[in-house]
C-alpha cells in the first residue's frame, strides 16, 4: 500500500511515465519518509526496456535506486543493461498512454495523476 494515493510525477511524451515519489501521497508519514531515504543496489539485468516494462528509477548516480519507478510507453534500449527492469504492465497500458500524452510543462504533469490503489502480482512464468 506504499504506493496508494502517490503520483505520477513525471512524463516525457511517448516514452515514459514515472511514479513512485512517495513524498506525494496523502499517507506521508514518517514511515514512507524512511522508505524513500533507503538506497537500492543497481540489479540490472538481461530483461530488455520495451513498452510495457518496469523498471526502477535511478539518478546518473550509480546505486542511487529509491522508491521511484517507470513505466516505458515506448521502448528504451538505451536503458538495457543499466537498469533494474522488475515487471511488466499486463492490461491498461492504454491508461499509461493517457497520462503520459495529458498536458504538461515540460515532464511536470499539468494535473497529477494519483494512484488509487496499486498491486504487485508475481510472475506466472
């Protein structure tokens, strides 16, 4: 439930959407504020960054990984081999697509978009 009532707070048009900043939901507390501070190791892998993929967000910084997480509305191998690739969107991608074409300024997102309640399932594969 981290991600509950968090945004979407950053898009870069037929690309991607990124999520994940904790610091945006409406359940700040100090509990996500010591979940956002904690650095992830880089765990890059041989999964390649196509629409659909997620992945953990990170600065230029090696091992910089926190809670911020994209989703790729269009593909990234430029991405591959550099960052952690941890699902895959398996139906609504179109909704990606929506918040990812809404108006912007610049990436900022004219109007955030919240998550309401978000699920991780495990892999059937």
């Amino acid at each position: 439930g981290a991600f509950d009532t968090t945004t979407f707070s950053r898009t870069v048009k037929d690309f991607v959407i990124q999520g994940g900043n904790l610091a945006t939901s409406e359940k700040w507390n100090w509990d996500l504020a010591r979940r956002m501070t904690r650095k992830i190791p880089d765990e890059p892998g041989i999964i390649k960054h196509v629409r659909g993929i997620v992945s953990m967000a990170r600065t230029e910084e090696p091992n910089s990984a926190t809670t911020h997480f994209f989703i790729l509305v269009g593909d990234g191998p430029h991405l591959d081999g550099k960052f952690a690739a941890f699902g895959t969107v398996t139906k609504g991608i179109e909704v990606a697509d929506q918040i990812n074409h809404a108006p912007a300024d610049g990436e900022k997102p004219n109007k955030p978009v919240r998550i309401n309640k978000a699920f991780v399932a495990a892999c059937s594969r």
